[in-house]
C-alpha cells in the first residue's frame, strides 16, 4: 500500500519544471488603480460578513507595486517558472472590449517582462475567481452569454501577453467556483438558494467557455505564439474507507467522478459528464417530478468541441477523504446528496491551519494514479499543492515536513508508477488573502507582514528546503554526516 512505503531517495527526470504560485486577488491590491473595474470579490468582501476576519484584499500584498520584490523573492528560490493570474476586470473594467484598460495591461506587461528578465517563465491563469461584477450582474456563470466574453477576454490576453507567455490556464479549479462560489455561497458571489442546480448550470457555461478559449488558441495563436493551454482541476484523494468493501469502492469511485470527473471526463475522456452523474442526477430529477435532468445535456455538436480541449493535464492537490455510501434526503435538491457519499477523515491524520486540510501524502499519489488509469495518463504539471498554518513563525518545520513528503510521493508515482508528471508548484509564494479565511490562513513560503504599509516579506524555513530541493532536483540519499533534519513520516 502506498501509506506504508518507505521515504525513496532519488532525483527527478531531468528538465522537470519546478514553480510557485498565486493569484491576482490574493496578492495585487490596487483594487480600485489604473481604471480597474469592481469584480465579485471586491464587491464580496466590501459586503459584511463573508470573510472570517471581516479582511479585504483591497491592498492584500501589494504586489500591483512590488513587481521587483516578488521577482526577487522568485529569484531566490531558483524556480524555473511562476504561476500568476490575470484580473479580468483590471484590463477590462466591465467583463468586455468596450472597456480595456491599458494601465491593467501595463501592470502585466511590466510583471511578465521582469520575469523573463529573470529567466522565470510565466504560467499564466485567466481565471483565479474575480469575475467581473458586472458579468455577475447578468446572471454569471449561469448565464451562457459568458461563453463568447470569456473568449473575448481570453483572445486579448493571447494578443498582448501571448509573444511571451508559452503556458496558458483557462480556469482555476472551476470546482470550487460553481460549488463553493454558487452552491453553498462560502466565496463569491456568495449563491446558495439553488445548490442542486446553480453549480451544474454554471459548470457547463465553464466547461463550454475553456473549450472555446482552447480553439480560439488553436486556431488564431498556437502556429506562432508555440504555446500550451489548458485547465487546472482541483482534486482531493477520495479513497474507499474500508479498502476491502466493494459499497465503499463503488461509493470512492462516485464521489471521484462527481469532483474530478465532473469536469475532466469531457475535457480529458470524451466529451460529456461520466455516466454515473447522468444516470443519479437523471433519476433524482425524476424522482422530484422534473422533466427534464438538472445536470444539463452536450449536444453531440459540443461534445465534438469539448472533447480533448487540453495541452497538458493541470490538477491542484491538497488533502484526502476517506468515503463510504449514504443516502441523504435533503429538502431541497443538492449537489452534495446527489452523488450517495459521505466523506470522513481517519483521526492519526495530522491536521493543518485549514479545517478542511489533513496531511496525506500518499494520497497525491494515489491521486495521480487514478488520473493516469482513468485519462490515459496525460503529461501533466501540480499546479498547486500546499499547507497551511495560523502563526506567524519562520520555523514552519511542519511545511517543510509536508512538502518533503508530498513531493516525495510525487516522485515515486513518476518512478514506480510510470505517472507522467512534468512539473510541481507550490501553493504558495507567500502569505495571503485566503477568501473566505481572510488572512487567518497562512500557506506562504514567505511571511508577510500584514501590519506594516511596505508588506515586508521574509523567507521560511520551507522556502529555504524549497529551494535546495529545486537546486538537488530531487532528495539526495542521506549519508551519516548528513542526515535528514527532518524524518520521513
Ligand atoms: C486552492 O483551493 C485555491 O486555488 C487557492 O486560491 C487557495 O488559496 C488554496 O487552494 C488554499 O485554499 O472552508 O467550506 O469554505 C483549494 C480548494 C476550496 C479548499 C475552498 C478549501 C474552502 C471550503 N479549496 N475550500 S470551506
């Protein structure tokens, strides 16, 4: 089993891309510079009182001002690329053309331009969560009409970054936005009266619109700009409870379908929802006197569209579930009750500053290997994968320790496994606004110091052991002088 094998000593494949990141929202500020247009997060955060320590990301790290302090910070850890997103509504202020704002293309360009200065490459995500209000002000995700602004949107970034930018995101874990965003209202926009319709609605206006953005670069920039583009997917582990139970497998290998499946079996299989959220969804709609699913259909047209609209497979990993059968019978219809799961955790889990965050490294990699069985193991790169904390120490011996482990576990599912993995991230650069944990929750390799106007940062322990494990490209065989500071678990 993969929980009991031991720590392996080895390197990874030559070339292998080693990032950090974060997103426009967590870190920019500026919320209201250069013409910037509102968008839900702002509008969510000035609005009591989502967020957990009434916090905004109004100046958040202020990274709008300090381009060269965050290269430096990058610089230092010897990444080869960055992770970043670009603030829809700060290069058009409304969501569409009408409104391009050139001190938002400006900021991108002055940031791209000092990357590459520092020989780090942009991996650039259009999409982090900060839709413009006022596409939320027509309906949103919900609303189909955000298929063609999207690629509108995704088009000008092509033009004005697309000379330098050769790995492109559409979407953010499109998860979280239609659940969490729309289905419980945890994030912006903050929905939660239709949770067993709003999310599957809004995924497929998501679905749809990463797929044009896809052939819009196909079709208009790949032949001279020689970039790649895709999704980045966030998926937990969510294994059988009892590993000798086929209810609890079969009720594992739903609740995988309904989270990563959701979105990656059109993407990444072929074109359309896995058949086991068709057929519950289909039955449960029946069940409650519709005549028509509340999962929405592809025509045969779409799913030609949508099927293979991928470069690379993208996947944010942070924790793992253990999951068993239940039937529930909600009031109102539910994403959450439809997929017959429940979700527990073992208690010897070590636990993080996130109540939803325990530490499984073995779960990664078995993570991986579902993602290689089930999509004929795409190339594919960890865009995120982090932990957090509620203090303010530089000794995060607890961050080095996960990191050590994760990618360890990484590293075994490209060495024993066969996993196709090209490149790993970490979440994050630094401290910052954690959405609805405001700043609460620490997953910075870097402290930030949130009282203090110049937002000082300073380097962990974890950004030291980050940056030896970039420079050694894996983890050197300890020798008696130099044992491991920190043991594997
Ligand atoms: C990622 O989401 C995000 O991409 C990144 O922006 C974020 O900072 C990072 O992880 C750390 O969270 O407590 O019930 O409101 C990971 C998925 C989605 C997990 C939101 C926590 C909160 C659920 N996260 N979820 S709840």
């Amino acid at each position: 089993a993969y929980q009991d094998d031991p720590f392996y000593y080895d390197k990874f494949p030559d070339g292998f891309l080693w990032s950090t990141a974060t997103s426009s929202y967590q870190i920019e500020g500026g919320w209201n510079s250069s013409e910037k247009g509102e968008n839900i997060w702002d509008r969510f955060t000035h609005t009591c009182c989502h967020i957990e320590d009434n916090s905004t990301g109004d100046v958040a790290c202020d990274s709008y001002n300090k381009i060269q302090d965050d290269v430096q910070l990058l610089k230092s850890l010897g990444v080869s690329h960055y992770r970043f997103s670009i603030s829809w509504s700060r290069i058009m202020a409304d969501g569409t053309n009408a409104t391009i704002k050139s001190g938002g293309i400006d900021y991108y360009n002055r940031l791209i331009n000092a990357l590459k200065k520092a020989n780090i490459e942009p991996m650039v995500t259009l999409y982090h969560w900060d839709l413009p209000q006022a596409l939320q002000d027509i309906g949103g995700w919900e609303n189909e009409l955000l298929v063609g602004y999207f690629n509108e949107y995704a088009r000008t970034c092509f033009k004005r970054f697309g000379d330098r930018v050769k790995l492109w995101l559409t979407f953010n874990e499109p998860f979280v936005v239609v659940w969490v965003g729309l289905g419980f209202g945890a994030h912006a926009p903050g929905i939660s009266d239709r949770p067993g319709e709003a999310p599957y609605k809004a995924a497929h206006t998501i679905i749809k619109s990463h797929a044009e953005a896809w052939h819009t670069y196909d079709n208009e920039f790949r032949s001279t700009q020689k970039g790649r583009i895709s999704i980045t997917l966030d998926s937990d582990w969510k294994g059988p409870k009892d590993p000798n139970s086929a209810d609890d497998k079969a009720a594992s290998e739903r609740a995988m379908q309904f989270k990563l499946g959701w979105f990656a079996n059109p993407i990444f299989k072929n074109g359309d929802y896995p058949d086991v959220m068709k057929e519950l969804i289909a039955n449960k709609s029946a069940e409650e006197g519709r005549s028509t699913s509340r999962l929405p259909e592809f025509t045969e047209s779409e799913k030609l569209r949508i099927k293979g609209t991928f470069d690379f497979f993208g996947l944010n990993h942070y924790t793992t579930q253990l999951i068993t059968t239940q039937y529930r019978s909600d009031k109102k219809p539910n994403y959450g009750s439809d997929m017959d799961a429940k979700e527990s955790q073992d208690p010897s889990w070590q636990r993080a500053g996130s109540s939803w965050l325990y530490v499984v490294p073995w779960g990664l990699r078995a993570l991986l290997n579902w993602i290689k069985d089930n999509y004929g193991n795409p190339e594919l790169y960890i865009t995120e994968n982090g932990v957090s904390d509620r203090n303010a120490s530089l000794q995060d011996d607890h961050r080095v320790e996960f990191y050590r482990n994760y990618i360890n576990n990484v590293l075994k599912a490209i060495k024993k496994d066969g996993c196709n993995v090209k490149g790993y991230t970490a979440w994050s650069l630094m401290d910052n606004f954690e959405w609805a944990a405001g700043y609460t929750e620490k997953f910075g390799l870097h402290y930030v110091d949130f009282s203090d106007p110049a937002r000082p940062r300073k380097a962990k322990k974890s950004a030291e052991f980050y940056k030896q494990l970039i420079k050694d490209n894996g983890f050197n065989a300890p020798t008696s002088a130099s044992a491991p500071t920190v043991g594997p678990r």
